[in-house]
C-alpha cells in the first residue's frame, strides 16, 4: 500500500512537472512565433471594449498563458501606455483564452483500447523534438518546439492519469477525497494549489483527470477548478506588487473579476440546491449537457464559467474601475513621474514576454532620441538667444538621458538572455551602442549650453549671420533625426540613404562656418571668444550628426532593400 502510494505520487508529481515543462515550452515558442500579430493586436486595443476582450482572448490562445498576457498588460497599465478600462477588458479575454488548455487536454483523453488521442498527440514530442534538432532556420526550430511542447503536454497528462488510475484503485484514497465535498474548502483547495504550482492549466487539467478516474465527482471538480481561478491571481498580484498604482489597480482588478465570478456560480449552485432540493447542481447540469463524456463536462464548464463572468462583468466594468480606485487612491504627496526619470515604454514585468519587450525597447530608444535631440534644440535656442528659461527643462531632460543610458543597458542585458529569434537577439546587442550614441549627443547639448554661459558671463553674442548660419544646422540635424528615425522604426532603405545625404550637408555646411568665420574675424565682426564657442557649436553639431548615423547602422541589416 505504502509502496503503491509513494509511486503514484511521484508519477504524479512527473506528470505535472512535464505539463509545466511543455507549458512554458509551448507558450515561448509560441511567442516567437506570433510576435508580429501580437504586437499588431495589443495596439489595436483601446478601439473597443469588446475588441479588448477579444484580443486578450486570442492573445493568451496564441500564447498559452493568462498570466503572461496579464503580467504584460500590467506592465503596459505601469507605463501608461494602456488604460484601466482597456486593460480590464484584455484580462477579461485572457480568462476565456486561458479555458483552452484545458479543451486540449479534454481532446486528448478520448479513445480507449488500440492508440488513443493522448498517446498519438504524445508522439509529436518525438517528432517536434527532431524538427528543432536538425533544423536550419529560426523558423522552423519554433515550430518544432511548439510541436515537442505540444506532445510533450499529453506526455504529462498520461503521467497524470496513470496516476490517478493508481489512487482510483486505492479504496483508502477515494473515502479521503469523498469526504472533502465542502465547497468552499473545495474552491479554497483549489486556489492554494494554483498559488503553488502558479498556473491555473495545470490545476483544472488535474481535477479533470481525477474525474475521469472517479477519484472525485464532477462537482468537486468544478470547485476547485473555481478555485484555481482565484489562484491564478497570484502571478499578477507578484507583478503589481513591485510596479507602481495603476500596476497594482490593475492586478486587484484581475483578482476582483475571477472572486466576483467565483463568487457568482457558487451562489448559483446555493440557489439551485435549495430549490430543488439537492436534485439539481452544476455537476448534473453540466453531465446532463454533455451524456457519457467526462472529459468534456469540467472543460466545458471551465468555459462557460469564464465566459458568462465576463458578460456579467463587462456591464461594470467602469464601476470595478472606479472601485480600484477608490481601495488604492493616488498618493498626492508623492513626486509625480514626470518630473523623475523613468521609463516611458517598459516596465520590469514585460522581461516575462520578451517579444513584446523588444518592441518596447525599441519605442523606449526612439524616445530616448527625441529627449536628446530636444536639448540639442535647447541649447541652440540658449546660446542664440541668451534665453536660460528653460534650463530647468534641460536639467530634467539630461538627468533621463542619464537614467536611460544605465538602466536601459542593464535591463537588454537582461533581456537578451531570453530566449527569442536570432534577428532579436542582434537589434538587442545593437542597441546598447545606439544608447550609447544618444547618450553622447545629450552631452554635446550640454557641451553648447555650457559656451553659453560663458558667452553670458563675458557680455557677447553671435553676430546675425552667425545665428543664421546656426538655423540652417539645426534644420539639417533634424533632417537627418528624423530620416534615421524613419529607417531604424520602419526599416526604411529610402529615409536611410536620405539621412546620409542630410549628414553629407551637415560637414559641407560645418566646413563653411568655419571658413566664414575666419573671414568675420579677419573683418573684425566677431571676437575670438565669440569664434571659439561658434566652432565649437559647429563641431559638436557634425559629431550629433555623426552620433545619428551610428543609430541608423545598428540596424542597416533590417533595412528593407
């Protein structure tokens, strides 16, 4: 007995760690592969409350994983890129996304006698395994790990149920877990082991083998499938917890959604017992609704449990919004962001899906660019005009630049250690160079702002032809940003090669300030101080350009021909 017991608990504990395994293997490469759809469909949700659910359900569907789409919105909530609203409504969708392993692990479990379902899909994990071994191409490694993490799924659902076959036969085992039929201590369960194990796929693929075995009855499986919806909470309250209000708002959201839906179907079933007089409970309803297929009964109702919370839900969704609100207010004593550096973009949850995280960086950069080239603008708006009003801008502005260039490089570092196609892992090395270059053309801002002081502290000024000459400079640097920016978003070979020609007329016209203005000094227009700071302006304006340009070759293998 003892012997017996021990073994089905480690086939157990075999079985969920290769459903893990398969899980996690299944939702990266999946990522990979569906990165592009991805990013294209998480932009597109603020159009509709309902496209949002939609999204958040195909997202999780494609990724195999609600607490990835979860911790993702969270993160996108963190950098206020995403609204409350908006993000309810995708942890709606992730929650009927989610119901889809266990459809799959249901499907799985037909056939008996001869080759079932469970042992046929289990042999794509030899298969996908050899696809992603002897592949040649990015592609199709993906894919053979999808299709190994795939197999590799049911390999650990047979485990389960051989497990549960062994605790079935045990008759010491099935009185324990008959007591257990209260439903709250059911849901708490439940919810406990989802904590733990910290996915919900694996705590209803559980109790649906146990009810396929006749470990447990139907009902009991409903609850703790209840429960583990509770549990699945714990990832995005994890998440919320180190990241800022709107984070933790959006975490308590998820957590009062599935409580609100738990909440809902357990006084249903209170409802329909006492008014049928124990005749009637969601375990019969849900056997009556699909005759002689257990697999699919907990399945089903994992589905129409998630679906109907959200029809229920979607109605209140500005309530449960104000609510969060209310229960973490703002903290009015606090600094506001704006006035620290901080990321615009990314957040320390999206590390959890690095393809999303890589389009993030990419944003973060481009925003980092724009803060360096508005000191350039600063600055030559400072010395121009010996305006010093907007010193307290600048100051801000390098003090993010500053923020960016370590921050920013240690969290690609970090990035770059996930896993993700080769093409991600090379723009990731290239921009920590392209940090870098921004990062240098803020201090030759700061470099013109400093000749100005010097200028105001001697009483001099550029001449009239000198600021002219300053303007036509400024005109092309801006040229060549936003030509390179072009090229290094959109992949652009046209605004690439145009950015090069702006740069060319950048050292042509950095050559001509310095022939005019020996010929102002040999006319007496101008001061030797005066020259000094003007060929200095010219010089660190052609070293921006230069700075730019690097930005543009971080990328120049992307760039579409």
């Amino acid at each position: 007995m003892i012997s017996t017991l021990l073994i089905a608990v480690l086939t157990l504990m075999a079985g969920i760690g290769i459903f893990l395994v398969a899980c996690q293997m299944m939702s990266t490469n999946l990522e990979t592969a569906s990165s592009d759809r991805l990013k294209a469909m998480f932009s597109k949700a603020a159009h509709s409350r309902w496209l949002g659910v939609g999204i958040g359900a195909l997202g999780t569907a494609a990724i195999q994983s609600s607490g990835a789409t979860t911790v993702m919105v969270i993160g996108f909530v963190n950098v206020g890129i995403m609204s409350l609203t908006q993000a309810a409504t995708i942890i709606y969708g992730a929650n009927i996304g989610t119901t889809i392993t266990a459809q799959i692990v249901a499907l799985g479990m037909f056939g008996s006698g001869g080759i079932s379902t469970t042992t046929l899909f289990a042999s794509l994990a030899g298969i996908g395994a050899f696809m992603a071994l002897f592949a040649k191409t990015d592609k199709f490694k993906t894919i053979g790990g999808i299709i190994t993490g795939f197999g590799m799924l049911f390999v650990g659902l047979s485990m389960m149920s051989s497990a549960m076959g062994d605790f079935a036969a045990m008759e010491e085992v099935k009185f324990f877990l008959a007591k257990i039929s209260n439903p709250v201590l059911l849901v708490l369960l439940g919810t406990v082991i989802t904590a733990i194990i910290q996915s919900s796929s694996v705590t209803t693929s559980i109790a649906l083998t146990m009810v396929v075995a006749g470990l447990i009855n139907l009902e009991q499986g409903i609850y703790l499938t209840l429960g583990s919806n509770i549990g699945s909470c714990v990832v995005a309250i994890i998440a919320g917890m180190t990241s800022g209000i709107n984070a933790k708002r959006t975490s308590l959201i998820h957590l009062l959604f599935n409580c609100s839906g738990v909440v809902v179907f357990m006084l249903l079933a209170m409802i329909m017992n006492v008014t049928t007089g124990n005749s009637l409970n969601l375990g019969v309803l849900f056997e009556n609704m699909f005759p002689s297929a257990p697999q699919l009964q907990l399945a089903m109702f994992h589905t129409v449990f998630n679906v109907c919370t959200v029809l229920i839900m979607m109605p209140l969704t500005n309530i449960l919004v104000k609510v969060v609100c209310k229960m973490i207010p703002d903290k009015t004593a606090d600094i506001p962001q704006s006035a620290q550096p901080h990321y615009f973009f990314l957040d320390e949850n999206m590390l959890r899906t690095p393809i999303i995280a890589v389009r993030q960086t990419k944003l973060e950069i481009e925003n980092m660019a724009s803060v360096a080239l508005r000191n350039y603008d600063i600055s030559l708006q400072t010395i121009c005009e010996m305006d010093f009003s907007k010193m307290e801008e600048f100051k801000q502005n390098e003090d993010q630049l500053n923020f960016l260039n370590h921050s920013l490089v240690s969290y690609i570092i970090r990035l770059n250690e996930k896993s993700m196609t080769e093409e991600d892992h090379r723009y990731l090395t290239g921009a920590i160079r392209t940090i870098s270059d921004l990062e240098r053309i803020g201090d030759y801002a700061e470099n013109i702002t400093e000749y100005a002081a010097l200028m105001e502290d001697n009483k001099v000024r550029f001449s009239k032809d000198a600021i002219e000459e300053i303007e036509q400079m400024r005109e092309l640097i801006f040229s060549v940003y936003q030509n390179i920016m072009k090229a290094y978003m959109d992949a652009d070979a046209e605004a690439y090669n145009q950015a090069h020609i702006y740069e060319d007329q950048v050292d042509d016209l950095c050559e001509k300030m310095s022939a005019n203005h020996i010929e102002r000094m040999t006319k007496g227009l101008c001061t030797p101080l005066v020259g000094a700071q003007f060929l200095e302006l010219a010089s660190n304006s052609e070293r921006i350009s230069d700075h730019l340009i690097n930005v543009g070759k971080t990328v120049k293998g992307a760039i579409k021909k």
